[in-house]
C-alpha cells in the first residue's frame, strides 16, 4: 500500500474505513480516522511511526507552552499603567521567541538529521580530500518516515500560527494528532493550516451521497492521471536519465519534457486522489494545482503548482524575512537611491533566496535540487528586475501583453524553462543534469523522430498516441477550468443516465489504456520521497 492508486488503498482500506465510519457516531468516526491514520502510517513506516508520535507530543505541548505565556502576559499587563506595558510585552514577546526558536531548531533538527546527514558527510569527506586532511567522517544513512518533510511543514505552520495569536493552541491532544496525521494527506500533502481541517475533522460529518460521488469522481480523475500517463511515461523516462550518453539531444530534450509531464501527472493525480478521499468524509483541504501550464511567467507558475508548499515558505519564510528589522533598513536605503521599484528588490531578493534555496533542499539531499532551488530564484528575480523595461518595450512596439499570440508565446517561453528546471531536479546528480543539458543544446537532433527509433526507446507508436491523447483530456478540462466552468457540478446535474455513462466510460479507459502488467514498472510516489 506504498501508494494511495494501489489497489490495496483504493479497493480494501479506503472502503473499509469509510464503511467503519459511517457504521459509528460522531465520536466513534473520530477513533476510526484516527486509527485508521496510524495504521496507514504504519503499514508505510513500521516502527518510525515513532517520529509522529513524538512531533505529535512535542507540538501539543509547545503549543501549550506558547499560549500560557500569552495568558501570562495578558494577565501581566492588567491595571499596569502605559508606561510599563511596552517592556513587559517585550519580555513575553522574547520568551515566546526563544520557545518558538527552540520548537524550529526541534522539529527542522530532526528533519535535517534524517535527510541531509549522509549528504552533509559526503561533501564534508570531499572537501577534507580536496584539502588533503587526514579527517573523514562515516556516512550513516538514517530511515527517514514517509511525509516527514509534509508533516513536520504542516506542524510548524500551527505553532507558528499559535504564537502569532492566529490561531489558540488546542488542549485535546487527539484533535490535533488527527490534523497531523489524516491518513489520505499524510504521505504527499497538500500542507493544510490547522484553521482549514481541524475542526472540520473532528466534527466527522456523515457520508452523504454527494460527498461519495464526488470524492470518487475525483479519485478516478486522479488514477487515470497517474496510471494512464505517468506509468507508461515512465517506460520512456527512466532509461534516459539512467544512461543518457546513449541519445542524442532530441531525446534528451523529450524526455525533460515527458518527465515534467509525468511529475504533473503523478503528483496532481495523486493530489486527486488524496483531495478525493478526503471529500467522500466530508474533508475539504485545499487545492494543491491549479491549471499551472497556463502560467504566463515562472512567478505564476510557482502560485499555480504545488501551491500549499509555495504559500508556506511565503508565509513563513518570505514575509518573514522582509519584514524584519534589518531587511526593512535595507528597503529604506534603496528606495533612496533606487526609486521605488528597484529599491525593495533589494530585500525581497534576500528573502526570494531564502526561500527558493529552502525549497531546493526540502526537496531532497542533493546538490541538483539546491541548483533547482537558486535556478528559479533567479529567473524569478530577474523577472522582477526587467519587469519595467518588458512593459516599455510591449508599449513602444505596441504590443498587447495580454493578446492571444503574445499569450501564447509567454505560457510557451515559461513551459520551456520550467522543462530545462525540472530536467536538473531528476537528473541523478548535478553533474550529469549538466552534461544532459549540454548535450541536449550542443548535440540537438531529430534523427531519432525521423528514423522512427524513438518508438523502439520504451514506449512504442501506440503508447504515444495514448498518452497524447490523455494529456489532450486533461488540457480540455483544464482550459474549462480556467474559463470558470465547474466541471464537477455540471456533470451532476445531467441526467442520471447521462452522468453514469461518463463514470463508465472513464473506468474502461483507465482499464483498457492504464499502465500494467509485464513491462511496465509503476512510478512510486514521487512527492513521498521529499
């Protein structure tokens, strides 16, 4: 059950932990979600369920910590007069500080020592040989629980918000271990605020006829993403990247093409999947997509793809960093000498780095995905920085931004540079990622298209017309989406008839053109391993 399209998930322990939940009232649904969120984690992690166990504790009880010196303060700064309010608020505001310090260097230690500590000793040996040191320090690979990275994010974002005052901290220790611990997020998000599910988990609504409908709508959606396309793709992908001194530049471009493709397809597949499952218990968590090939610049892009993660390291880390003393100077500083617009670039490009260098290294151990990290940065704020001069020269040659062809040729510019991006964060290494690159650029053929060798590389004519045809599917709903037209809802209210013959048809095209059996090898959860 490594995978929430398997059948294991999807046809024995999601419908029996629906069938228990609705057998139960209110109270009973909750020991069913909650258990079920356990067993899930561990029948994916065995005995490292003992992480969340102890990130589940260790919030609950910060969480206090924070709001007793709130109600400490407050009571502090009854009948005390002006004058004095001022000092003892900063003296709470330090001591929440320090907790909250400590509640970071808790949680991201445990996160950084499991992930990054082979990493961290593998470049340390390197560098000890290169200054030719007698030192060298053992790589010990620790097991890391599956979704450690989503929901340690997911756990900070609530003590963030309880010491901000966003939110009061929660004294029913099983409520928020629910948060944390909802089985269908748990493994690859999307990163909910505890203000979007909480509540909403622990008031355990009845299954309704249109929450099952809908959630299975959705999953179905989702599973012919992942099984239709990313599965099949990967036939082509995987021996590319695995050894790609064998192709030319031509093959090398499609398959940075076919894998951002396929990540799309996975990732927001199982995002269908996972928001599915949530909706058939009556669960809403937030959209983690939203039509991001529509983007008409990478700093689009960045808000319509794996958006709760984007609008966490906003959140947390960019205003964060903007807003403090020092960065408020600076912005101060520049507006003087730079005008208005270029002056708070200043500042916001050392938050932007803060930020795209975090989301490089969350994404996984590897110097690829920190170069990933800086090569959005700077697209994005080079953006930033040639945003006048692209407006001025869109008027002098009176151009229409928003016109269909220069639409066209935007969303084109940015698909481009998001498939070189996500060709470095697949490459096994850095190194490789570069070399793929040079010789896609340097060694750029379409000999293998011509010949027809391309249909003998994994995927044959067939297989290509296939995933053609789904990513067409998915194109057409995704320009409905964009032009507001509720797909779901639509399709409700045809006919009963009608609509059946939808579902139908949807589960024999996944049936008949899914990726499965001899040849074919399943991609894992991408987003889990990060």
């Amino acid at each position: 059950m490594y995978s929430y399209c398997s059948v294991v998930f999807l046809g024995v322990f999601l419908p029996l932990t629906v069938a228990l939940y609705q057998a139960l009232p209110q109270k009973g649904r909750r020991v069913v979600l909650l258990a079920a969120s356990y067993v899930f984690f561990w029948i994916l992690s065995g005995k490292l369920l003992l992480y969340l166990l102890f990130s589940t504790l260790s919030v609950h009880h910060i969480g206090l910590w924070l709001s007793l010196l709130a109600n400490e303060r407050d009571a502090a700064l009854q009948g005390v007069e002006r004058s004095e309010r001022k000092a003892i608020k900063q003296q709470y505001l330090h001591k929440q500080r320090m907790v909250m310090g400590f509640a970071v260097v808790l949680h991201i230690g445990i996160l950084v020592a499991v992930k990054y500590t082979a990493f961290f000793g593998w470049n340390l040996n390197n560098l000890f040989e290169v200054l030719h040191l007698p030192l060298r320090l053992s790589t010990v690979k620790i097991l890391a629980p599956i979704g450690i990275s989503f929901y340690t994010l997911q756990a900070l974002s609530y003590l963030f918000d309880v010491y901000r005052g966003s939110v009061p901290a929660d004294r029913n220790l099983f409520r928020l271990a629910l948060f944390l611990s909802f089985f269908p997020q748990i493994m690859e998000g999307p990163i909910c605020r505890y203000s979007d599910t909480a509540q909403a988990l622990w008031e355990c609504p009845s299954v309704s006829y249109r929450s099952l409908t809908f959630g299975a709508q959705r999953i179905l959606y989702g599973v012919m993403k992942k099984v239709v396309v990313a599965d099949r793709l990967n036939a082509f992908i995987k021996p590319v990247f695995a050894d790609y001194a064998q192709y030319d530049g031509g093959v090398i471009a499609l398959a940075a093409v076919g894998y951002t493709c396929q990540l799309y397809m996975e990732f927001s597949g199982t995002m269908d999947i996972v928001i599915g499952a949530a909706e058939i218990f009556g669960i809403r968590l937030p959209e983690n997509f939203r039509q991001p090939f529509f983007s008409k610049s990478i700093s689009e892009f960045w808000k319509r793809w794996h958006i709760t993660l984007g609008t966490w390291f906003r959140d947390y880390i960019f205003y964060p960093v903007t807003l403090s003393k020092p960065l408020k100077k600076l912005t101060t500083w520049g507006r003087k000498r730079l005008g208005n617009h270029f002056g708070p670039l200043l500042a916001g490009a050392v938050a932007l780095f803060c930020v795209w260098f975090s989301n490089g290294i969350w994404h996984g151990a590897g110097w690829n995905y920190i170069f990933f990290g800086i090569y959005h940065f700077v697209l994005i704020l080079l953006g930033n920085v040639f945003e006048p001069f692209v407006h001025k020269t869109y008027e002098k040659l009176r151009l229409r931004r928003n016109g269909a062809v220069c639409t066209g040729l935007r969303i084109l510019k940015t698909g481009v540079l998001v498939c070189i991006g996500e060709l470095f964060f697949r490459a096994p290494e850095l190194g490789i990622g570069m070399k793929m690159f040079g010789r896609m650029v340097g060694s750029f053929s379409l000999s293998s298209f011509k010949s027809g060798k391309i249909f003998e590389m994994g995927m044959d004519r067939q297989d290509f017309i296939i995933v053609g045809v789904t990513v067409a599917i998915v194109f057409l709903f995704g320009v409905l989406k964009e032009r507001g037209v509720q797909i779901r809802q639509r399709t409700a209210e045809k006919p009963t008839v009608l609509r059946w013959a939808l579902y139908y048809a949807l589960i024999l095209f996944v049936i008949v053109f899914g990726a499965y059996g001899p040849g074919y090898i399943p991609v894992d959860p991408i987003y889990a391993n990060f």
